[in-house]
C-alpha cells in the first residue's frame, strides 16, 4: 500500500492569506490537504502544523478561540453565519480567505 489515505479521502484548499498575515507567514496563498468532511476547525489545524506557533499566536487568542480580530470566509461566507469553526468546508472547489481586522480611527 501506496498511502493511508486513498485520493477520494481528502480535497485540496486553496487558502488565501490578506493583511498582515503574507508578510508573517511568508506566503499569500497555501494549498492544504485535509478529509473530505473537514471543518474551518480542522484546516486551521492544518495549517497550525504547517506555518507553528506563528499561526497559531496570530490567529488564535486561546486554544480553539480565534481572536476578535480574524475573519474567516469559507467561499464567500463568513465561517461565523455557517457554524463557526464547525463549519464544513461545503462539497465543491473550497476556497478560504483569512482576513484580520484592524481597529482603529
């Protein structure tokens, strides 16, 4: 056996990466492989493993709690009106933009 997953097992996320995010991670846009019923939850995960704590202190404010700041949009729905970071990442070509906002005035 070739692998422990088969290729029907997991997709392709294109994540897309804005604000300040490029210049921290040093990409703009990432291809993550997760399972096929993976949730926003699962693909920040992911990427977690990916990129370390570098991602995990800018994106996260405590274990499983994303910062007030960070906006999630899983196609062009924002994750928190489709269940948060137990939003499935839906059945078609899953495209994920990661938006911090900056307040101020």
């Amino acid at each position: 056996m070739e692998g422990t997953e088969s290729p029907q097992s997991t997709r392709e996320v294109q994540v897309k990466f804005m604000g300040d995010l490029p210049s921290i991670l040093g990409k703009r846009k990432v291809q993550a492989t997760v399972p096929l019923e993976a949730t926003v939850g699962d693909l920040l995960d992911s990427l977690t493993e990916m990129f370390g704590d570098v991602f995990r202190d800018h994106v996260f404010s405590a274990p499983g709690k994303l910062r007030h700041t960070m906006l999630i949009f899983v196609g062009d729905e924002n994750m928190n009106n489709c269940g948060g970071l137990a939003a499935k990442l839906g059945d078609n070509a899953v495209e994920v933009v990661m938006l911090p906002m900056f307040g101020g005035g």
